[in-house]
C-alpha cells in the first residue's frame, strides 16, 4: 500500500517487511514519516510495505496494537526489516513469564499482568502495595509490630502461606515467599522493594501450576516476574520521572492517659499502698510520693512523649533514562536515586542504581547484555518507639534549668525512670550497607522463522556490611560494670552467585492447529560467606572503632559460616491450540538440589492444563453481550526451595576452648537427614476469563486447591544425640483460595473513561497427616503465650485459648470455662479450645478511576472482614500491669474499664490486680477495617504547545494521599516498635 505526498521531480522509495517477535508476518502495521502528518502506508498481508516520499532519508514510526511502537532511521532504496516487540503491558494480550512470552488466548494458566501505569494509580514509589491493591491474591499483612519502617521487608505471599509462621521461622529464608523474576534471572523481595516504580515495563502475577510450573521445584509458592523497560529504536530520547513525598505518624490507635488520669489510675491500682476514708493514701511515705506528683498535676505538667521520636519525613526519587539507537544497535541507560526517610528520626534507606542495557543485532542474531550496580545504605533509629509511648505524662523531657534532657525522670530509691530522650541523643547507631554488581548476558538465534535458540548467563557480586554501636552511656548499660559498658559489633557478608539457562523454542502454525514448544535447561550455584564480631568496653562514646573498646565480649569470640547451594534443572513446555478453541499446555521439569538428602537430590515436577475459548465457537461468535470468554483448568506439583542451603547436611562446630593432643575437636551441631525429600506442592486450579458488553465488563475468578507433599520440620530427637531437632518430612498443609476480579467502565468513550474495579480473596489453609509430632512447638506455644496450635485438620490460623465467663462482679477475678463446662477461677491450658480465626472471612480492594483528556482521577480502598485477632493492648496495657508496669503509661481503658468495687460490672479484672492474666477469650475479639489507601488526581499530555517551547514530548504530574483513614471496630495499638505512617506525595515525569 502506497501514501501519497506531494510530487517532486525526485521521489524516493521505502520498502521492506515488519515481523513479529516470533519471526512471524504482521499485516495491518501502520508506517508513517515522522514529522510528515498523512504521509504514511500499511503492511499487507505478508508483512511487506511500500512508502514513497521526497526525501532520501527519514525516520519512520511503526505502530501496531499490541506491540511496542519503533522509530526507525531509515534509507530509500534499501529493504528493510523491522521486528516488533510484544507489549507486555497491553492487558490480555501476552503472557511474560521470564523464559517466554505466549499470546494470553492460548495459555491455559492462571496470571495476572500489570503495567507501571497501573502501579501509579496506587501509589507513587511503593511496587508492593500498588500489587497488593490491583491482585486479591497477594496477601500482604499488616506488620503491626514494626509499622511502616523503611528498613522492614513486608510479609508476601499469593493465597496465603502454605508453611505456617512458626515452621517458617526454622528455616533462614521464608518458605511462603514466592519466587521473583527480574529480567529473566532470579531475584529477591528486596530487590524488588528497593526497585524505581519508573523502571517497570510490566508485572506478571502467575498463581496456578500451568503457569508456574516451568520454574519446576521452586515455583509452588507462585512466581511474580518483574520486567524492566528494555531500550527502543528511533531518535535519541531523554525521560526524567521524580516523585516528592512528605509522610506523618498515625497515632490514631494510641489510646493513652494524660497526667490527672494517670495519677488516679495510679492511686485506685495501688502504687500508694492502701487508702483512707478519703480515698488518698495511708502511708507517710507513699502519701508524699502522692502528693508531689499530684502537684505536678496540678501545676499542669502533662508532657506529650510520642513526638519526641518523630519528624515530618521528606522522601524523594529520581530516574533519568537515556535511550536510542536503530534495528542493529540500541542502548538504553538509567540512573536512579530513591531517598526514603522514615517517620522516627534518624531510620532512612537510601538507594543509587545506575544500568546501561545494550542490544545488537546481526542477521539473525541478537546479543544483550545489562550491567546494574546498586548500592542501598540504611540507617536504623536506636530507641523504639515503644520508649516514648510507655512514658509517665507527668514526667519532665528537658531541665527547666540546662534544657537539656536528664538521664532519668524518676529515681526513687533503687527504682529508676530513665529518659529515653537522653538515650536518642547519644552517639549510639545501627547501619547498614549493601553493593550489588550484576551483569545479565543474553543472546537469541532465529534459525529459523519457527525455531529460536536463547541462552543467558549472569554473575552477582554482592558485599554488605552490618553496623551497631551502643554509646556507654546509654541507660541500657548502667547496671553493667564500668570496663563492660558500650558495645559494637560488625558483620560482613558476602554473596556471589552465577546462573545461566539455554533453552528452544518453536512455534508454528498449520491450519487450525497452533504448536508451541520449549525445551532447555538451567543451573546456578549460589556461594556465601560472613563473618561477624562484637567488642565492648567503651569509656566514652566519642570513638566507636574497637580500637577504643577494651576487647570481645566475654565468653565470645569471632564467627564465621560458609554456605553453597546449587541447582540445575531441564524442562520442557508444549502448547497446542485447535482453531484457537480447545488449549492444552503441558509442562515437565526435572530438578536437583544441593539443600536435600544425597538419597533423593533429584525430583520431577510437571503440570497439564486445558482451556476453552468458547467465544471462538461458530455458534457463540454471534453473542453480542460476551466478548470473550475461557474457561480453564489446571493440575500440577511444583516444588519449593525457599530453605536453609545445609538443611539436609550434618554440621559440626569446632571446639577451641581447651587443649587436645588429637587435633582440634568438633561438636555436632545438627544431625543431617540422607533421605529428606522435596516439598512438592498438589496444585488444582480452574478458572473463568470474561469480557462482556463491548469489553465494558471484565470479570475473572480463580478456584485453587494446593496441597504439600510432604512438609519440611524440624523434629526434636533424645539429648543423648548430642542436639536438640533434626529436619524430617511430616505431614502437609491443604491450602484452598477464591479470589474474583471484575472491573466495569461506566463510560467508555475516546477521551473520557470512568470505570470502577473490585476484588475479593478468600482462604484457608490446613493441618494433615501430623500425628502428635509437631507437639513440642503446641507446648513451646503454651509457654509463650502464642495462640496458634498444630494439629491434624486443624486451621493453620486457628487461635486456642481458655474460655472466659467475664468479671465476677463480686469479687473481680475472671471466671472461666473449662473444658468439660463447668465453671471455674483457675486457669490451666488443658482447657483451652478452638476459639477463632486470625485468617479473614475475606479480604479485598475496590477503586474508581476517571480520565478525561489528559486528567485522571482515581481512590483505591481495601477491607478485611472476619479474621479474629489477640488483642495485645487490653493484655499488656490494660491488665498484666504489675508494680514496675504501674509506673509507665497505660492505656486509658485500664481506669476506665476495670473493676473497682463490688457490684461493678467490668469487661477488666480489679484495678489493683497485678497478678498475671492469661490470655483467655476476653482478649481475642473478630475485626473488621476499612481502609483509604489512595487518592490520586494526575494530568498527562503529549500534545500542549507548550512542550514544543520546552523541546518536550510529554508531561506527567500525578499528586497522592495515601493511607490515609483506617477504620476498625475494635481499638489495638499499631506501629508498637515503629509508627504506621500517612503521606503525601507529587510526581513529575517529562520525556524529550
């Protein structure tokens, strides 16, 4: 097809042919002279264009739904050859799952793709809560200890852990985490947390075994595979993006007493000893403590300590890419800078990422090879906040004379108060840094147009250090001997990894029937060494070098460990399609593994998956209310590798104390296990893909079943072994989720969408096939107070506990129900039972977003409803306040609520009641929240005159607020250790 232009005595010729990423012919590509408006052709059925134009040379844009679009420097007379690349981010068009990328109309498994956009419609900078809010089945809890820290990974898993938390924590790596994917190579959740936003290309989500399984033994947690933008062809082309965040602490869920209110709790609790007539105390002694801070009261002393700790953080981000190049040769390089500040003075992460991505291509040939250094500094406040919030309100932060802090604010006796002011301003410190070098080598050879051979290779060098210094004049270090106070210790690691993976694909097409195979194979080895000292004995905390320490802790000396794990795996993947109806994929995978038993290196996972395209049946295509609708299902048994590299091995520690004329001694650290097996995982899935009324409607839904085989725990063995567990495979857990996507535009025109989106997750997850040997962890559980037990059919969420009738009003004790059902006053765990649930009925999100000409518009909420919780706060704040707790904050639910004579009808034991209360079902209650997690109003041109001055192509301003309400039904303090915060956010992108 030929466009006109104007006649010239001398016209020049364009030809040549787009292509696919496969190799495959694309009709209907559009071609157009840059900077020529009505000057352009479209390709014919083969692939093939012809463009007639005055001038020699030019550049010329191909476009085409689906693909990226690509700007070509091209010469008349000569054919050219252009391949298009697929747009992951184009929603329901491709699937990217890191070794290969499948049109989504075939694939038979259960993913989920997001672009950067999508991302930004959440949150500015944070990829993990923008994934969170956009998928149902990412589960992200809320870590209510350590808050929104930036030096705290979150919790993630897809549909719930598999592994419950108190198994998890044998292991030195979680082995709910699903596996990550950046760039094609393995990853970590930190990486990714540390990743730009404005690097993001797209996010695939892969949940069930058809699409997960060709990661073989490590993908039964799911795999989240994260792509980076990759450089295009055309003119040179600059892009800035940088975001402004101003953030505050939440306190809302602090319910604490002012001074006149703690002073009366303190009196009716009995910290004064026992009362008159009038109420006030008897003792001479305690009658004087009394009245001295009653005058303080009095005297309006009612200091605020939640502040002290606290700032207004000010984060910010820049990327700055530069990019450009022609069909032969790209190059593409970024760098970028992530200041994140955190809410309590002096915690930060700081993260500096340059990259420089390089493509060539030759015949049929394409090499790429990306080179990363990333460095992440971080630094760690060195009092909790927990200090400051425990704080009496009549206490002093300042000398009224010097203005500065005291080092305590009560002293009575052998009893202290310290200041925790006094402590935040010495020189103490906890920081960290990590430098990573990655370099990621890939190379393709179209041998033919069906046939692809791929194969990359990567190296990482990673190095980080770990710093913490206690100033000797800490409080912490008073009751120490002089020559022992202060302390720092160091620690060093580092990892160095390489992985590689060669593979081949073919496609091809024959009538009605669509094949697509891959076969290859990978391995890596991963290698890590650290070691770690500590020193003590600082007479001042002006010099932290151990040089001015007075040696290593008693009883200590240096440490060391070693580890190495490899891997290799061969896998194979077919696809069949019928007239692009009936779908098949089958993929197999043989693995081994350095973590498991000599016995049993090796295990073979696979997986089978079928659909149905209904919407392509002759007798459906006439349907005008469903667009398109699949229908799908999948069975496979993937594996899991998130555990210790020398956890089936046998591990001895040398003994170095004494003399031995034999040589030096070992001690049998942990027993190895020859025959520990793989955990595999039974995954079933089937699912529903649908767009209707015009695609106004999409709606997806997800039915899954996993169960584990076997599970992974450590054992206790007989002391005489000479240690105390071993791992062993035990049992399993039966994990089932639900999770239902739908979004609907309510309008849906060129310029002006407005459409709005909800999900819905529920799951549960199991016990079976455990006997009575996981024991020793219900009784660890009974000892600690832990609310979670292990037993066969039991719910891995379930909370145990002794029921309670309520407060006596006559007497104010607690009276319980033991297990038989008879009433009793003595608590014993034998009578504990099932009593809830932390694990939600169901949770999910729901937004809105509008868009007109360049304006958008959107607020994002999330919910929970059902999960039943222990309620720290009434625990530790509200009752368990013994003598010394007396002298700190309290909740005010402490004076208002306890039992203070007979007669009264309390939800609290007696207010002068100081002995332990067990947690019984008075402190587990079912919440429900609801949540603002963003707003967001933005406005995008590439079309305002204004950026022809500027020398511009586009402009990006987005403003968010985010987290900013939360509303529960029951009141507990979040944020314990470190305050949950709200923000404030600005945006700025501008490409030339």
């Amino acid at each position: 097809m030929t466009g006109t232009g104007t006649e010239n005595t001398k016209i020049s010729v364009y030809r040549g042919v787009v292509i696919d990423d496969e190799g495959e012919p694309l009709p209907g590509v559009s071609v157009t002279v840059v900077g020529q408006k009505g000057l352009g052709a479209a390709t014919n059925i083969e692939g093939e264009f012809s463009l007639r134009y005055e001038k020699s040379k030019c550049v010329l844009k191909f476009s085409y739904v689906g693909m990226k679009t690509q700007e070509v420097r091209a010469n008349a007379g000569k054919r050219m050859t252009v391949q298009l690349e697929t747009d992951a981010t184009v929603l329901g068009t491709a699937v990217a799952n890191g070794i290969y990328t499948r049109n989504i109309e075939s694939f038979t498994g259960s993913v989920s793709t997001f672009n950067k956009d999508d991302l930004k419609m959440i949150s500015a900078n944070n990829i993990l809560k923008g994934l969170s809010a956009l998928d149902p089945s990412i589960i992200m809890p809320e870590n209510t200890l350590m808050g929104s820290d930036p030096n705290t990974l979150p919790s993630l898993t897809i549909n719930g852990e598999m592994n419950p938390q108190a198994l998890a924590q044998e292991y030195e790596t979680d082995p709910n985490q699903p596996l990550f994917i950046l760039d094609g190579f393995e990853s970590s959740l930190q990486a990714i947390n540390d990743l730009n936003m404005d690097r993001i290309e797209s996010i695939s989500i892969l949940k069930d075994a058809s699409a997960t399984a060709i990661y073989g033994s490590k993908a039964a947690n799911g795999v989240i595979v994260v792509e980076t933008k990759k450089p295009e062809a055309g003119r040179l082309q600059l892009s800035y993006n940088g975001s402004l965040q101003v953030a505050w602490a939440d306190l809302s869920d602090y319910n604490l007493m002012n001074s006149e209110q703690k002073l009366q709790f303190e009196l009716l609790s009995g910290e004064y000893g026992a009362l008159d007539s009038n109420g006030l105390p008897i003792g001479e002694s305690q009658r004087n403590s009394y009245f001295n801070r009653r005058r303080l009261v009095d005297m309006g002393h009612d200091t605020y300590w939640m502040n002290e700790p606290l700032q207004n953080a000010v984060s910010h981000t820049h990327n700055l890419y530069i990019q450009g190049g022609d069909q032969s040769f790209r190059y593409g390089a970024g760098l970028s800078y992530n200041k994140n500040e955190g809410v309590m003075k002096g915690s930060k992460r700081d993260v500096i990422n340059g990259n420089v991505n390089l493509t060539y291509r030759v015949d049929n040939f394409n090499f790429t090879n990306q080179t990363i250094i990333n460095n992440v500094s971080s630094n760690n406040e060195t009092v909790p906040f927990s200090r400051f919030s425990e704080m009496n309100p009549f206490y002093v932060k300042y000398d009224e004379a010097t203005g500065t802090p005291p080092k305590y604010v009560f002293h009575e006796n052998t009893t202290y108060i310290w200041n925790p002011v006094w402590d935040m301003q010495q020189n103490s410190f906890k920081k960290g840094d990590i430098t990573t070098i990655t370099d990621n080598f890939q190379f393709e050879w179209r041998a033919s147009r069906q046939l692809r051979i791929r194969g990359n290779l990567q190296y990482q060098l990673q190095k980080s250090t770990n710093e913490s210094y206690t100033s000797p004049n800490e409080t912490s270090q008073t009751k120490l001997e002089d020559k022992k106070r202060g302390s720092y210790s160091n620690s060093n690691t580092t990892n160095n990894s390489y992985s590689g993976r060669i593979n081949a694909t073919y496609g091809t097409a024959i009538g009605a029937h669509t094949i697509n195979a891959v076969g290859g194979m990978q391995f890596s080895e991963k290698n890590n060494r650290s070691y770690s000292f500590a020193a003590s004995g600082y007479t001042s905390d002006t010099f932290w070098n151990p040089n001015f320490s007075s040696g290593y802790p008693e009883g200590t000396k240096p440490t060391s460990t070693d580890s190495k794990t490899r891997n290799v795996s061969y896998y194979a993947n077919g696809n069949y399609s019928y007239d692009m109806r009936y779908l098949l994929d089958f993929n197999w995978t043989m693995s081994g593994a350095s973590q498991f038993g000599i016995d049993d290196p090796f295990t073979t996972t696979w997986s089978v998956g079928v659909g149905w395209n209904i919407h392509n049946e002759k007798w459906f295509k006439s349907s005008e209310t469903i667009n398109f609708l699949k229908l799908r299902a999948s069975y496979g048994n993937p594996g899991n590798q998130n555990y210790d590299a020398k956890l089936a091995a046998s591990i001895y520690d040398f003994y170095t104390i004494y003399d031995n004329p034999f040589g030096i001694a070992n001690i049998i650290q942990q027993w190895g296990n020859n025959g520990l097996k793989w955990q595999k995982t039974n995954t079933y899935n089937v699912g529903i893909t649908a767009t209707m009324f015009n695609n106004r409607l999409s709606f997806n839904a997800d039915y899954q079943i996993r169960k584990t085989d076997p599970q992974l725990v450590r054992i206790d063995l007989p002391g005489s072994t000479g240690v105390t567990s071993a791992p062993m495979n035990v049992g399993g857990t039966d994990n089932r989720s639900i999770s239902v996507t739908a979004t609907y535009y309510i309008l849906k025109k060129y310029d002006f969408n407005w459409y709005i989106s909800g999900n819905v997750n529920h799951y549960t997850t199991k016990y079976y096939g455990i006997g009575n040997l996981l024991e020793q962890y219900n009784e660890q559980g009974r000892v600690s107070s832990s609310l979670l037990r292990m037993y066969d059919g039991a719910s891995t969420s379930g909370l145990y506990a002794v029921r309670s009738l309520g407060i006596d009003p006559a007497t104010g004790n607690e009276l319980l129900l033991k297990k038989n059902g008879t009433p009793t006053y003595e608590w014993n765990s034998d009578d504990e039972v099932l009593v809830g649930d932390s694990n939600p009925d169901f949770q999910g999100n729901f937004s809105t977003s509008f868009l007109y000409k360049g304006f958008s518009f959107g607020a994002s909420f999330s919910f929970k409803m059902g999960g039943d919780v222990s309620l720290n706060t009434l625990m530790s704040k509200v009752e368990n306040i013994s003598g010394e707790a007396r002298k700190k904050n309290q909740d005010i639910r402490a004076l208002t609520d306890r039992w203070k004579k007979p007669g009264d009808i309390a939800k609290y034991k007696r207010i002068d009641d100081t002995t332990t209360s067990h947690i019984t079902t008075r402190f587990i209650k079912t919440e429900n929240t609801f949540s603002c997690g963003s707003i967001n109003v933005g406005y995008r041109t590439s079309n305002a005159k204004f950026l022809n001055t500027i020398g511009a192509s586009s402009i990006d301003i987005r403003f968010y607020m985010n987290d900013i309400f939360r509303i529960s039904n029951i009141k507990e303090e979040r944020g314990l250790s470190y305050p949950f915060q709200r923000s404030c956010t600005m945006s700025f992108g501008l490409s030339f």
